[in-house]
C-alpha cells in the first residue's frame, strides 16, 4: 500500500474515490492533502465536511480560491490543475468522456509527470486512452510501479476519479 511506504496522497475531496483516498489514508496513518475547488471556508460536497475539517486539523487543505470566491464548475478544472502540478505522480481510478479527470491527465502529462490508469479503466477502452498512452501514460498493474516512478523523498500522488454528476 502506498502510505506504508511514506507517500502523501492528495485528492479532490470529491465523493466516492477521493473521500475514500482520503479516508483510507488517515485511517491508515498516512498524510493526505486535499486540493478543494471552493475556498477553506466552504465544502463541496457538504458531505464531506467531518473529513475537510479531520484534514485541515491533521493534514493538508489547498486551496487557490480566496474567501467569498463563488463556486462554479471551473473552479474544479483548475483544482484538477493544480492536483498536477503538486503531484508527482496521478493516477486515475475512473474517468468518463470529457471529464475533468481528462484534463487533470493531460496537465500530468503535459508537466512530465507520470501518468498512470487502473487496470478497470483501461479494461472499460474509453476513447481518452488509447491518446494518453501514446503519450506516456501506464496501466496500472501494481502500486509498485508508481514507486519506481516518482523521485526520492516527499512523495506525493493524486489519486483522482471524476465525481458522479
């Protein structure tokens, strides 16, 4: 597992994968760091304000949003952004056509980061990956292979799915 060897997992705080990632990671004793598409003050989704709040007081809140900024979908793309710029590896659990999970992979692949795609994606031939690969991003067949790929020390990877609309 991968907070057994000392890697930060950083995560949307979406529901689903990424409250899970979240989730898991602190249950595990791990660090986790949440990159929210609203400002601190606020949560999207309200369902997940225990675990922002458990994050902030033990882990890490991002955020590039100021106080009373308004929420709206593109606040979300540039969370993507910069969940790809801060990690040094992401990998994508699910993503449907045209999600953001899409763009956070391009922007992974765009920055030289490496980029990698479960095994049950890759096995669901969405139409995004075939070009994701032939630009560097892997199938995911073991978390080993995302330790040989990420540089010594602070190890951070972004654990990203797209949440259900």
């Amino acid at each position: 597992m991968l907070v057994d060897e000392n890697v930060t997992v950083v995560s949307g705080l979406a529901m689903g994968i990424d409250t899970i990632a979240h989730r898991t990671t602190i249950t595990q004793g791990g660090l986790t760091v949440a990159v929210l598409g609203t400002p601190l003050n606020m949560q999207y989704p309200k369902s997940n304000y225990n675990l922002q709040n458990e994050i902030a007081a033990g882990h890490l809140l991002v955020s590039q949003f100021p106080t009373g900024y308004p929420i709206n979908k593109g606040n979300f793309v540039r969370r993507n952004r910069t969940m790809a710029l801060i990690s040094n590896a992401t990998v994508i659990v699910e993503a449907g056509e045209g999600s953001g999970t899409i763009h956070q992979g391009w922007e992974a692949l765009r920055l030289g980061r490496p980029l990698f795609v479960c095994r049950p994606a890759a096995e669901a031939r969405p139409a995004w990956l075939k070009e994701m690969v032939q630009y560097g991003a892997r199938i995911l067949t073991d978390y080993q292979d995302i330790l040989n790929e990420i540089p010594l020390g602070i190890k951070l990877v972004d654990i990203f799915v797209e949440p259900a609309s």
